[in-house]
C-alpha cells in the first residue's frame, strides 16, 4: 500500500491545498493530510478547528477518488512523522520559485535523515498560484472577499474569527 503524507498548516486550508490534495490522491492508495502544530507561527485557527475543516472538506474528495484520506495532527520532526504514518512518500505543493528553493534544502535534510521516504513536488494550478493562506488571512482580516480562494465552509470560518476580533 503507496501511503503518502501531505504536511502543512493549513491555516486555513485553500483552494490551492485541495488542488494537491485531489491530485496527491490519484497517485497513493492513502493520504494522510499531516497538520502541523506549529506554535511559533501563531496560527489564526486553533488546531481543532483546523482539523474539522480540513476533514470536512476531504470528505467529498474522499468519495470521488476512492482513497481514504485521514488527517493527522503532528508537532515532530516531518521525517519522524511520515515513519509514524507508514509514508512512503511526501507531497509537497509547490506555487513559485522561491517555494522550490526552500522545499529544496528540505528534501536534502530528509534525506539525511531517512533516504527511504521519497517527497514528489506537485505544482499548483495556474488558477491557483497565488493563493497563499498568509495573505487569504490578510485580505479576509481586513474585510476583503476571500470566496475565491478558499470552500464557503472556510470563508463562513474566517467572517465568523474575524467578526469576533
């Protein structure tokens, strides 16, 4: 069985992040999606709240594709979590140049650390390039329309933290 990892914040998970996640299932038999718990970067949605968002929106990418998708939070090492779920491999999205660059010197230190989980690079739709959730979180902080970016489910989420504020 291929199992694949796919890591990040997700905070909040965007239209980009489910490109790849759409396409990262037609290539493994199991994906994990792998929520980093990463204090350092303030997360705008607690952990919880990313989770169910993300399981919520995976659900009908579920279905369509046949491959269970499960959502595992983690706050180790990326190596050590891909060992924990039984990755094979490590999917990685990729916008820009710059993403490439950093993603690089990554897949070199994993490697280091264990050259027996492979990472595949998938590159974003043009459509969805741009969309980085840092910004989708700036624009819909200051009031802008975000409803191109992420799922209804996701914006609804982010009036609903921002109106609080």
């Amino acid at each position: 069985m291929r199992v694949g990892l796919y890591p990040g914040t997700f905070d909040p998970i965007t239209l980009g992040h489910i490109d790849i996640i759409r396409r990262a299932a037609l290539l493994v038999d199991k994906l994990v999606i792998g929520v980093a718990i990463n204090r350092d970067k303030g997360p705008l949605f607690e952990l919880e709240k990313r989770v169910k968002l993300i399981e919520a929106e995976c659900a009908t990418l579920a279905e369509q594709t046949g491959i269970e998708i499960i959502v595992h939070p983690f706050e180790n090492l990326l190596i050590d979590c891909a060992r924990d779920v039984g990755a094979q491999v490590i999917v990685r999205g990729l916008r820009a140049v710059a993403d490439f660059e950093y993603e690089y010197q990554m897949v070199g230190m994993n490697r280091q650390l264990d050259d027996s989980i492979e990472t595949v690079f998938l590159m974003a739709e043009a459509a969805h390039q741009a969309i980085a959730s840092k910004l989708v979180k700036e624009i819909a902080r200051l009031g802008g329309d975000v409803s191109k970016f992420v799922t209804p489910r996701v914006n609804t989420e982010l009036r609903r933290q921002f109106d609080k504020a």
